[in-house]
C-alpha cells in the first residue's frame, strides 16, 4: 500500500535541482528501514550541497522518499548559505524550520587545501591566514549552524544534526602529525559537537549532535593526497553508510565521534 503523496520543495543550485517529482512513500513509521529511523515526514536539510559528498547526500535523502522537504543548501544555492555569513546561515535556518519540522540536518563542508593553502608538514609552513580560513569553515562556520538550527528542531521525537568531522581531527589518535589547521579545526569542530550535544539533551532528549569521520572518499577534497593502497569510496557508497550510521545511532550516543560503520572513535 502507498502513502499518499506529499508536495516536495526544493533549492535549485545550478547543474543539478533537488529533488524532482513529487515522490510515492512506502507506509510506515519510518523514514528507511532498519534502526531507530526518523518520524516520517517533515524536512532534511544538507549544508555543502554542491560538494562531492553533500550532493551524493542530498540525493540519497531524497530517494529514501522519508522527508516532505529537502534542501540542499550552498553558497550557489538559492537561497545560499555561506558558512562565512552568519545571516545567510540565520536565513536558511529560518526557511528550513517554516516548511515543517526540522528532522535532520547535516552540514558536509570542510576545506583541506585550495590556491592559497596546502596542508602543513612542518611547524615552519604554519601560516596565520591559512588557520583562519581552516578555522572558519571546518569549524566556526559549523558552529554557527549550531546556533540557528539545534533551537529549531523538534522538542519531541528523532532528530538529528550531524557534522562531517575527520579522524585526523582525532588528538588520540594523531600517531604522524602535520596537516596543523585541518588537525586543529577538525578537533575544534568535535568539540562544539560535544558540547552543544549536551546543552541540547537538556531541553530535546530524543535529539541527536553527533561527528561523523566519512572515511577517503573520492572527492576534491582527498583525492590529491589519497596514498596508495588506502581503500577509498565513491561519494554515493559513502553517503549511503554514513545515512545508514546516523539511522542507527540512539539519543545516548548524542555528543558522539564516529565513523561512517557507525564506530566510536576517540577523541
């Protein structure tokens, strides 16, 4: 038997427009199968839309025909959320909450390198402007996401908002050094995870503030530095476990840092 069918919005970024048709859902409680799963309806939101994991993200969520609403948000989106703007973050945020419950929320942003930057090997390359810019997006920026959206999820029932975090943002489990800013930013940006996750349990105990590791995935992000041998995923096999983690995760596992088999890493 079919759910009725359930008008679906969406944020046109160009190239790509999310999602399309309305969508037929399979009856049920649940949004996909298998774990504790989200309230069926409301809305998905993907901050870092037109990156190599957001978009593989985005279209994930919306084939799992689970959220009224999804929108994929970026700087070139419309409208855009630029995690250097805090009132575009504010705005989106607003958005997302006045088209239905807020049911989960994943920011898939970070920057490792660009023109003007490159990870560091030593303590002589460390660079004022490159921490800056490495703070900015991997971490402030997320924070401020934080701000706007974790107030506006549901005070009853599942939801969750997850960050792209990485392991070598792991202080214990940092064994070859370098890479300062990303190490760094990364690390800051499981604290405000762990952290937030507990102011938030006070007020939504069913929420969930989680870090997730993605693993190697073949992206612009990565794949310059991707050593030989390592087992690297496409954006679609990783956004398929990285979703089927976050649906397995229980409110007690809230302030976490995992990878995307769902397994705790350390601090």
């Amino acid at each position: 038997m079919l759910a009725a069918r359930r008008e679906v919005t969406h944020v046109e970024t160009p190239g790509r427009v999310w999602p399309g048709p309305p969508l037929a859902r399979a009856a049920g409680n649940l949004a996909v199968t298998g774990g504790a799963g989200f309230p069926r309806g409301g809305v998905a939101m993907v901050v870092g839309a037109d990156g190599g994991i957001g978009s593989a993200l985005t279209r994930a969520i919306q084939a799992s025909g689970g959220f009224d609403r999804v929108l994929g948000l970026s700087r070139r989106s419309q409208p855009s959320l630029d995690l250097e703007d805090e009132r575009s973050i504010e705005a989106a945020a607003r958005l997302a909450a006045s088209l239905g419950d807020i049911r989960l929320c994943i920011v898939a942003t970070g920057v490792l390198h660009s023109e003007a930057m490159r990870p560091e090997k030593a303590l002589r390359e460390i660079d004022p402007a490159a921490l800056a810019k490495s703070f900015a997006v991997n971490a402030t920026g997320p924070a401020l996401v934080m701000k706007h959206v974790l107030p506006m999820l549901p005070r009853e029932g599942r939801s969750v908002f997850a960050v792209l975090s990485a392991k070598v943002g792991s202080i214990g489990d940092n064994r070859l050094g370098g890479w300062y800013a990303y190490r760094a930013s990364k690390a800051a940006l499981n604290q405000f995870v762990r952290t937030a996750a507990i102011e938030l349990a006070r007020r939504k105990p069913e929420a969930l503030c989680v870090a997730i590791h993605p693993g190697t995935v073949d992206t612009g992000l990565s794949s310059p530095f991707a050593r030989s041998g390592l087992a690297i995923a496409g954006p679609d096999t990783a956004a398929t476990a990285i979703l089927a983690c976050l649906e397995g995760l229980s409110p007690g596992e809230s302030g976490g840092f995992f990878d995307r088999s769902g397994e705790r890493l350390p601090w």
